[in-house]
C-alpha cells in the first residue's frame, strides 16, 4: 500500500513538473498571453527565425571578438597611422573572394538592359557604371592589350575586376542586394520570374528595388500587379482560408518581419576588413592575440616552408625592382598582373586573397588617426544618417524615369545621384538629432578629425570662415563651375592656394598589398587612401553584410572547424 501511494505521489509530481516545464509556444506572447500570427487576435506578425541567416551565396562567416587593429611591425614608413588600439567587431558575412570580371560584367549587362543608354531618359547611366580599362596604358609600355581584353575576355573571367572607384564598387553592392533580392521572391512565389515574361517591360522605373519595395511594394507598374506579381503570403488578419485582393494579387507582400529579403551587401569596414584579414584566432600565441601577425597567413615569410610546395610564394605581389612574378619556373609566384581568385591558399577564416594579388577598397574615409577613444566598437568613419524623402502627400519619394538628377565628378565623369524606381533619401535634420547623445548631425564624416570643431579655428564664427578654414584638412578645391567669357567651363582648373595635404572627405581607404605593391604592404594593417571617384589597376574590392541574431552558429560544435559554415552552391 505504501509503494502504491509513492507511486501515485511520483506521478502527481512528475505530472506537475513537466506542464510548468513544457516548451512555451513560439507564437504566444509571453507578456500578453495573446497569439502571434492569429486572425482571432489580430494577426499580428512574429517573424520565424528558420536558418535563413546563414552565409549568402559566395561568402564565409567571420565570428566577431576583440583584436588589436593597427601594427606593432616597423613604420619604415613613417606615416604613423597604424597605431595599434583595442577593437571589438560585430560577426559578419564576407566574400570569399574579390568580386570578378565575370560578376562586375553581370552587373554591367544588367544595367545596360534595364536602363538603356539609347534612351536619353537614361542618359549616362550604363557609362556611369563600366570599369576604366585605360587604367592599364602606360606612357612607356606595351600593357595597352590589357585595356582592350582584361575585364570583357573569358580568359579573365574569373580574375578580380580593377578599374572600379569606389563609387562603383558601393553601386555594384545596391545591385547585388536587389538581385539576390529578386531572386528570392521569385523562388517564393511572390514574384514572377520577369526574365521569362515577354509583355512585361521591366526597365526603368519599373525595375527592382528593395527599399522601394519595402516602402510601397505597388511602386511597379504604377500598381498594376498581375504583371509581376504572382502571389502573396497568407494574410493571417483574414484567416489562411480568406485571402486579401488587390489588382488581381492575391495575399500579403513580403515585410522585413518575415526574414526572406536579404540584409544589405556593402563593403566592409576598414576594421572589419583588417580583422578578417588577420584571423588571429588560428594562433594562440600571445604576440598572435596581440597584434603581432604580419600577414594574413600564419608565419614570418612570404614562402611556403611546409612539404612538397616549400619555396612556393603564397601570395601575388611584386617582388623586387623589374620582378613582379620571380624566376621561371618554381620560383614564380604565378602571376604578373593580377592572378584568377583563390589562387593561393586561403586564410583561417577562408578568405582568399587578403594580402596580395588586389587592393581592396574598404568603406571607410581615410583619416591618419582611427579614434578608439571615441568608439572602440564596430569602428566606422563614414555614417551620414538619412531618413526616407516623404512628399506632400505623405507618401515616400520613388525616382521616376525623367527625374534622375546627375551629378558631375571632380575628374569630369558624370554619374546619377539616384536611379529611376529607387527611393529618395536626405539627410536628416537638427530637429531629429535635438538632445540625442548618441549623434548630433547628419553628416559624420568629420566628426572629431577634419570639422571646425577639430581645427584651430574652434571657436571662430562660421560665418566670417573661409571653406578652407573651417576644416582642418585644406586639401585642393577645384570651382565646380567657373566659366569663360564664351560660357566654357574649364573642369580641369584647381585653386591656386598653398596646399599641405591631400586628405579630404573624398579620400577612402584601401587595404592589403597586389601584384603592384612591394611585401611591406601585405601587412593587412597597412592602410593607403585615393579619391572615391578614381580607379587603378591595382585595386579591386569585396562584399561584406551584417549577420543577425546570435553572435555565434551555436549548431557548430566545436570540435569540428567553426569557420568552415559556407554558402550552399
């Protein structure tokens, strides 16, 4: 009798423990008691967090931490701008390798098609976007065959795409963002697939937009939805069985809580780059940890010391004076311009390329001095914060086809501002920034380094400043429009004032060293700068974009390789 009454007490426990343990609902709000996604209580959205967060096509996963940016090697330079400091960055996603002809040039049709350059309502627009291949001519050498077949021959398909500003690199990032966009709705459904639709003209204004589409999914065919939209995803508010119309389409849009558009491809960040390249994590050693890591590969030498390939260069770079690959046979690097992508072995994290072979450009404006003082957390010099253009009937800005406004280079190129069927975006104002203590102003580009505030014109009235004083930087300016006396205006006349230094708002950062560039620079804490507007054949660039949730994949044990997580082809 005894045991029974045990048993039964057992049970009864047991019972209780496992109902006030059970797994609480996912779509229950833990606060309110109410349904997420339930018509009966409104059908209020909560996004599914489903794995949709993993690597996008062509990039690796790069788990954030703490490392020491800047180099503690010699300044046999004497520049001093890579005094080492603290950092920490945030987990990312980056290519593994630059960005090829091959896929710059997929760019470059699809532009061609969507905005013609036959039509003068897109007027500059595919000139606007091709690489500069005359960045191969020289006065003194035979390299003009390289200008006529680098970036449009197959045999460089898949070599890294030089010629490309900065500029360009940042557009080529939008466009990614909207193709690997499209692509996903139309996978879903939502979207027809436009390329096999012969009745629908998807150009101009009538192209895809992610931030248009967010904003006002109906921009596409002035609303008229049965030519690209298929369908929609189940309206929860009306119930899965009801379904909501609108121009014979029927459903919801996708909204950013559904977590099926991708987050934005952009470049990475100077200190996210440099941590990338670094990968401390493959080296325990203290001087590792610290800082002490000279290229993006373990060891102190350029050679492979290991097995059957010892003596092979583990990098592209220029060797000495008159050697840009080395001697015939096993000591050439294999390659004297740049070399296809992934040629050499790649990094911890399973990057390739980071020292040598190409430049890249990075996000960042060029200051001689990264201020970890003012931020030692995801460090970034470049935000100018903007909010969406709202006209006056309160609806957002989307650029029409006669509407692009174009904006001339300092070099003389001219280049849209926006392009037609993307949303219109200004700096926002002083009213927004009123008593905030994260930020004050739109524009940071600056901040701290460069405005008035930092010069020693500090406390002057801005008023009874010149341009040149009221920045620290004086580097040249050039009269955007000054003409003669027959209305000529002369692109190429610069102000005849004494100048010290180059450095302006226009200078970005570039890191890592390329087939042009002497060892030194394959310190992945070498930092150089150019004008955003121009381009070389030694720079080429890569994407990079945020990674959400956890810092970490917690699937991945950890004794499997951590950084191994890659993009299903």
């Amino acid at each position: 009798m005894k045991n029974v009454l045990k048993l039964v007490c057992l049970l009864i426990v047991s019972n209780v423990v496992f109902t006030s343990c059970k797994m609480k609902d996912a779509n229950e709000s833990a606060l309110t008691g109410w349904r997420f996604n339930d018509p009966n209580y409104g059908g209020y959205l909560k996004g599914a967090y489903k794995g949709s967060n993993m690597p996008p096509p062509g990039m690796v996963y790069i788990e954030g931490g703490t490392f020491t940016m800047g180099s503690v090697q010699d300044d046999v330079m004497y520049d001093w701008n890579t005094t080492p400091k603290q950092m920490h960055i945030r987990s990312f996603f980056m290519d593994e390798t630059e960005v090829t002809n091959a896929e710059y040039g997929l760019f470059v049709q699809y532009t061609k098609d969507v905005y013609p350059p036959s039509d003068p309502a897109y007027a500059h627009i595919y000139e606007s976007v091709l690489p500069d291949t005359l960045v191969w001519r020289k006065g003194l050498g035979n390299t003009n065959l390289l200008s006529e077949s680098y970036f449009r021959h197959p045999a460089y398909a898949d070599y890294p795409v030089v010629g490309v500003s900065w500029i360009q690199a940042n557009k080529y990032c939008k466009w990614r963002t909207n193709a690997v966009n499209l692509k996903r709705l139309i996978d879903k459904g939502v979207m027809k697939n436009i390329f096999r639709e012969d009745s629908v003209s998807f150009k101009g204004k009538n192209s895809f937009d992610t931030d248009s589409y967010l904003a006002d999914p109906y921009y596409l065919f002035d609303g008229d939805t049965s030519k690209v939209y298929k369908r929609g995803l189940p309206s929860v508010r009306q119930g899965k069985a009801k379904r909501v119309k609108r121009g014979g389409f029927t459903g919801r849009q996708v909204s950013e809580s559904d977590g099926i558009l991708a987050q934005k491809f952009r470049l990475p960040t100077e200190a996210e780059w440099e941590y990338a390249a670094k990968a401390f994590f493959e080296n325990r050693e203290y001087n590792s940890i610290r800082g002490r890591k000279k290229y993006s590969w373990n060891g102190k030498y350029t050679r492979n010391r290991n097995g059957k390939n010892r003596g092979d260069q583990l990098a592209n770079f220029k060797q000495g004076k008159g050697d840009y690959a080395g001697i015939a046979g096993w000591s050439s690097d294999g390659s004297d311009i740049p070399n296809k992508v992934g040629s050499y072995k790649s990094n911890a994290f399973g990057l390739y390329d980071m020292s040598g072979n190409v430049a890249e450009w990075v996000a960042d404006v060029y200051r001689p001095i990264v201020d970890s003082d003012a931020n030692d957390f995801n460090y970034f010099r470049g935000n100018v914060f903007t909010k969406k253009m709202i006209n006056e009937d309160g609806k957002v800005v989307i650029v029409g086809d006669n509407q692009v406004e174009y904006d001339t280079l300092v070099n003389g190129k001219i280049v849209p501002k926006d392009l037609p069927g993307s949303l219109k975006f200004v700096p926002v104002t002083k009213d927004q920034t009123f008593m905030r203590r994260n930020y004050s102003r739109a524009d940071n580009v600056d901040l701290y380094d460069g405005d008035q505030e930092s010069s020693k014109f500090y406390g002057a009235d801005k008023g009874q400043l010149t341009s040149s004083e009221s920045r620290m930087y004086n580097s040249p300016e050039r009269p955007r429009d000054e003409a003669d006396s027959l209305g000529n205006v002369d692109r190429y006349k610069y102000d005849s004032k004494r100048r010290t230094t180059l450095i302006s708002d226009k200078s970005r950062v570039f890191k890592g060293g390329s087939w042009a560039d002497r060892e030194y620079w394959l310190d992945p804490a070498q930092r150089r700068y150019y004008p955003e507007y121009m381009a070389t054949n030694y720079i080429g660039f890569r994407c990079a974009t945020d990674k959400l949730g956890p810092m970490t994949f917690t699937r991945v044990k950890r004794s499997t390789p951590r950084y191994s997580v890659r993009a299903r082809k």
